[in-house]
C-alpha cells in the first residue's frame, strides 16, 4: 500500500492495510513458536517479524498523520518581520544578521527572498526589516520562528570587553491577498509624501513613500525603500493583507489548533524562543531543549534545520497526543 | 484602424522621427566595463556624501527641492546603478577585501564625479543623471528633452484597468496616449490590454518620440504600440472615431508660473511638456474637444490636470460646452488629495 494511495483514502485505506500487516504478523509469531527446532526457520521468522513490526510503526504513523488536522496556512508564502528590542545598537546589528540568516536560508532552499523594508541604525545595522519569502511550504517551516530570539556577546560597541544581552523580535505572519482578507478600496487611506507645493508637473521627487491606513482596524503600514510609488503601495498592501489575515485566523482558529501553537510556543510573540551565546558558540531552543555548537553555521543558514526540524517534529508529535487522547 | 499596423513601414520602434535622435541607455543597463579600486570608489563615495549632507534643507526651503536625505537616498540608487559587482562591497569594509580589489562600474570614476556635482550643484534631477525613473513595475529610460513621469500618474493605468474591468470590450480595442513622453501610459495600459488591444502614443517632441519608442522596444511591445510623431490628433486622422480610450497628461503649468518652478523642474526639463498656456489649459480643452469626434460610443477618456481649479473648469466646460457628448463625467483625486484626473465616457 503506497502513502499515494492512502492519501486518496486514508480512512479505507488505512484499515485493509493494517489489518493485513497484523495477520503476516501474527502468523510469524506463530511460525516462531512452532519452530523451536528449526533455527533457521525461526531466524528467518524473527527477521521478517522485526521488519514488519517496524513497517507498521511506521505506518501507523503516517495514518495517524494523514489524519491531523492541518494548518491550512502551511503552504502560504510568509512575511517576515524582524525587530530590534532592548539592547540599542547591539540589537539592531543582531537583527541585522537573524534578518540575513533567513535570507540565505532561504536561498538555500530555493526560495525566494525579496527585502520589503529596512529600517537602519546609526551602526548601520536595522531597527526593523520586513522581507517576503516565497517557495513551497514556507509557512509551515518558519512559522515557530515567531518569538524572541535573545543574543548574547560583546558588541562592537563595548571597550570593556563585558557580555551583553540584547533581544530581537521575530513574526512570521502568512501571506494573503486582498480577497483572502476582503480588502475593499474604500476602507483604506492611501496617502503619500507631500512636498506641500502643487505637485504634478510641478515637482520632480525621488521620493515616494507611501502609507496605507486600513480606517475599520487602524492599522497602517508604511514603505518607502521602492523607488516607484506603485511598488511601494504593492508592497505595504502585501504587509497589511498579511496583518489582517493573521488577526482573522487567530480570532477564529479552533480551540484545538491554538492549543497546539501554545504547547509549542509560538502563540507569543513575546516568548523567548532560543538564545544565541556568541561566547560559547551555542544556540539553545528553549522550546525543544536543544543546544548545538555551532553558532556560525545556523547565522548562515545551514543548521537552522535542526531546529526547524525539531518543531515540526514536536508538532506532530502533539498534535498526535492530542489527536489519540479525544 | 487595423490596417495601419499592417503597414509594413509601421514598425515603430525603428521607424525613427525625421530629426535623428539616438536615445541614450540607461546607466543600469551599461556593461560595466570601466574598473576602480575600492579605495577610490569609498573616497568618492565619502565625497558625494558629503556634498549631500551640506545642502541640509536649503533647496527644500528655497523651491521645494530635495533635502540631505532625499539625496543621500539617490546617492544609494547611484550606486546601486553604476556598480557592476554587489553593492554590499561599500558597507563591508573589514570582510577579506582589500583597498587595491578591483570593482567593476558601469561608467569611469570621473565621471561619477560629475554627475553627482550635476545633481548638487546644478540640481540636475537624478533620474536624469542615471538615465532612468521607476514608475509603476516599470524602469523607464528619460533624457534631456523628455519629461521624467510623475508618481501621480501613475493613477492613469488604475482608472483605465477600473475601466476595462467594468466593460471588457475596452480591453481588445484601440487606444490613444497624447503626449506620450517617455511612452510611460502607451506601455503602462498596454500591459493590461487584450491580445488584440493597441496603443497609439503619439508627441510632438522628436526626442520623446524616439524615446518612448525605446522604451515599447525594451518592454517588447512593438506589435501593441505604435509611436507617432505629431501634434496631438494630428497623426491619428486615419483612426478617427476608432478609440475606445484616450488618456493624456498634457502640458498643463500657466505660463506665468513656469518662473518660479523647482529648480529641477524649471531648469532642466522641457518647457513643451509643462507650459499650458495663460490658463495652463490650451492643450487639455483641446483634449476634450477632439476627444468628441476620436472616441467611439462608450470609448472612456482619462486626462491629468494641474488640480482642483481645471479639473472643475473642465468638467463644467465639458458639460456646457460638450453637452450629450459624455456621460459619466468627474473629477478623481491623487493620494495627495488633489482632484487630479477628470474622467469620462463618449455618450452612447
Ligand atoms: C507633461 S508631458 C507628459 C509626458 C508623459 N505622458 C508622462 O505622463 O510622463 C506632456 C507631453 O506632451 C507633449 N506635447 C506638448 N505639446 C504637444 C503637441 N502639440 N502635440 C503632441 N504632444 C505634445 C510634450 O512633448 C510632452 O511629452
């Protein structure tokens, strides 16, 4: 029995498949107890047993899986928001380079990495930057990078030589269109640099900065990086579609699959999900317990997986709890 | 209408005006054959920066013109342009590069120099000096003798994809921009039209023309416009009454204003594309009286005007003067809150 096929009816499916594998199963056992004499035989047995006992763990668990309910925003692109917190400078060069380390993991996994915003400090690092990230099945792997991300290291900026702790925020939000969230033109107020004169023909400017107000939540998001108004007002429409679909789906996400995000730990944005200490070479996931060593390989983007990995994982694993307790 | 793309002379983006004008590349799109060290690059860079920041607000006070800020964000774009190897190499001194490395640009150091004294000193607008303008998802070649499209109208290809969605016949049609200029509406409307739609974008301006013609050329859209040199409807006697749509943003400035313009304005772009006249409104009431007779039943027209004051006049004039001709005629504002656009449709 192919997962293809199971897919198609998982519940059907499912059952044959595990009613024939616990017969082969028992005969072996059976065929095992009977031989006594035959070692070979029973050898042999015993061999195909532990492989069938091991194909039906298996499969038990991808049942199990095709029948969790799923976040229906998990094959979304996603925007990523990142933020200096407290640490002044320190925090924005920290943030500077989370912001980087989704980029070239995102490269590394074939997406695409498009900076919608960057916000610097007077170091050059950045106060806030937002990029959008598209591929396969984006959400589903950033989205328990929600959270603080606490740093740990002597910053440039220190003589003394002392270790300083700063902070970084991190959304990810799930990307959606105008339809998604029923965006109507007449709730939004657009308005745009004004250099007070005329305009027109009047003014030549370089600057089009746009600021878009959706008037029934308050919400505005500004940009001003493009370098045509059109761009800029595409992009803070991208952002304030992404802010209104998350508060939709928050407000009405079941109780179940909030439960799950809690237990994780991505419910709070302002939950301290992992400490990166620069002097010790190690980052912690303080929601699986996990500490690997090698700090610099997960700034570039290459051991960010084993966390990533480690959520989902843990994701599974809670929701099948939750899923064989009801 | 569909015999003149039939033409076989009518291959537009070749077929140059009388007067030769070659259009210049955009410094973006030039190989970046010249090589500097990254030590002179910085010492520029550190140069430019600093003429910026000595302008503080003082343009912006004087004429509206752009503050440190505006510049040192241009002076970014500068770069981003003129650099054939990653930007990134300016920010990151320390990385295992060092002075002596060779970085490839799109035009000799001197010549950078020269161009950013242009755009302090004689205000030379920046989108003159790297030889293009963002406008919409576009990158628009402009020169000398073109005049640089305006975020405001920008707008135009909103009201006109308003348009065609409310009646769809307008998407395969024929369609005119008067005063194409750069060819910013031609190309703007004919990436939202039909297999079958088409633009005529005609100017008066040789320079425009061969301009605008570059940039349909660029966005390979030489089967959908077709660039006419001429004034106003003059080139479009063939197709009289074949338009479902017509937008302009003619020259719309009074005279007696042209003065006192921004010095970026005023000095260095073409007055054929800004004087309107004594009332700043000769060419849009000539729009709207040729619009009568070029338009088909139901075709839809757009123009830009210099704000609340002409567009008032001019959807009063176009309902004394023009009246039964148009229907659904008003006024639609810019992000600016400025009744920037009248629009309408010919009366069926
Ligand atoms: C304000 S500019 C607009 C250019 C372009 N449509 C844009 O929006 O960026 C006005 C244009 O009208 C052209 N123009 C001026 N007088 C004209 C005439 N008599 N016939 C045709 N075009 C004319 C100018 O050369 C100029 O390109």
């Amino acid at each position: 029995m192919t997962v293809n096929s199971l897919k198609n009816h998982p519940h059907l499916a499912g059952e044959i498949c595990v009613t024939l594998n616990w017969q082969e199963i028992k005969e072996l056992k059976s065929v095992i107890s009977e031989c006594e004499d035959d070692k070979d035989m029973q050898q042999m047995a015993s061999e195909v047993l532990s492989e069938a006992t091991e194909g039906e763990k298996k499969f038990q668990v991808l049942l199990l899986k095709s029948l969790l309910p799923k976040d229906d925003a998990d094959e979304r692109d996603c925007i990523l928001e990142v933020r200096a917190g407290t640490g002044g400078e320190e925090a924005s060069l920290f943030a500077m380079d989370i912001f980087k380390m989704y980029e070239k993991y995102s490269v590394k996994k074939g997406w695409k990495y498009e900076v919608l915003e960057v916000a610097e400090s007077d170091l050059k690092g950045y106060k806030e930057a937002i990029a959008s990230i598209s591929g396969t099945s984006v959400y589903r792997k950033l989205k328990f990078e929600s959270g603080i991300h606490r740093v740990q290291r002597v910053p440039v900026t220190e003589k003394a030589g002392r270790v300083h702790t700063s902070a970084v925020s991190v959304a990810i939000l799930p990307q959606a269109d105008q339809l998604d969230v029923k965006l109507r033109n007449e709730d939004l107020r657009i308005d745009t640099y004004r250099s007070g004169g005329s305009g027109g023909q009047h003014a030549n400017t370089t600057n089009s900065a746009v600021r878009i107000t959706h008037m029934p939540s308050g919400i505005t998001v500004s940009i001003q990086d493009q370098r045509s108004q059109h761009m800029n007002k595409a992009k803070a429409l991208k952002i304030l579609c992404a802010k209104l679909y998350e508060i939709e789906r928050l407000s009405n996400q079941s109780s179940r699959s909030k439960l799950r995000l809690k237990q994780i730990g991505s419910g709070d944005r302002s939950e301290r999900i992992r400490t990166y200490n620069f002097p010790q070479g190690r980052v912690t996931d303080h929601r699986v317990g996990i500490t690997t060593h090698s700090i610099d390989d997960v700034l570039q983007g290459d051991d960010l997986d084993a966390f990533i990995d480690a959520l989902l994982l843990r994701e599974e694993m809670d929701a099948i709890a939750l899923f064989s307790s009801t | 209408m569909r015999l003149s793309f039939i033409r076989p002379i009518s291959c537009c983006a070749v077929s140059s005006p009388t007067t030769l004008v070659k259009p210049q590349t955009p410094l973006f799109l030039r190989p970046p054959t010249f090589k500097t060290t990254l030590t002179d690059l910085k010492k520029w860079h550190l140069w430019a920066k600093s003429l910026a920041s000595s302008v503080g607000s003082a343009f912006l006070n004087l004429d509206n013109g752009p503050d440190s800020n505006q510049l040192l964000r241009e002076l970014n774009w500068l770069i981003e342009d003129a650099i054939g190897t990653p930007k990134s190499i300016l920010e990151q001194p320390h990385k295992s590069r060092n002075g002596n490395s060779t970085v490839l640009i799109r035009t000799c150091l001197d010549e950078l120099y020269v161009l950013w004294k242009q755009r302090v000193e004689e205000r030379r607008p920046f989108q003159y000096v790297v030889g293009c303008e963002h406008w919409r998802d576009l990158v628009l070649s402009v020169q000398e003798g073109v005049l640089i499209p305006r975020p405001e109208t920008e707008l135009i290809v909103d009201l006109v994809d308003e348009a065609i969605k409310e009646n769809e016949e307008l998407r395969d049609g024929l369609w005119g921009d008067l005063g194409t200029g750069s060819g910013a509406l031609a190309i703007g409307i004919a990436r939202i039209l039909g297999s079958k739609g088409r633009v005529i974008a005609t100017d008066l301006s040789p320079v425009a023309t061969a301009v605008a013609s570059y940039n349909v050329q660029r966005y390979d859209l030489e089967e959908k416009v077709h660039v006419k040199q001429g004034s106003w409807f003059e080139p479009l006697r063939d197709n009289e009454g074949e338009f479902v749509g017509l937008v302009s943003n003619p020259p719309y400035i009074p005279s007696k204003d042209i003065g006192g313009l921004q010095a970026e304005v005023g000095r260095h772009e073409p007055r054929l594309a800004l004087d309107g006249g004594a009332s700043g409104m000769n060419d849009l009431i000539h729009l709207c009286d040729g619009a009568v007779s070029m338009l088909k039943p139901g075709g839809f027209f757009a123009f830009e005007t210099n704000g609340d004051e002409q567009s008032k006049f001019l959807v009063h004039y176009i309902e004394t003067k023009k009246q039964g001709s148009f229907s659904k005629v008003k006024m639609v504002s810019d992000f600016a809150g400025i009744q920037r656009f009248i629009t309408g449709f010919r009366g069926r």
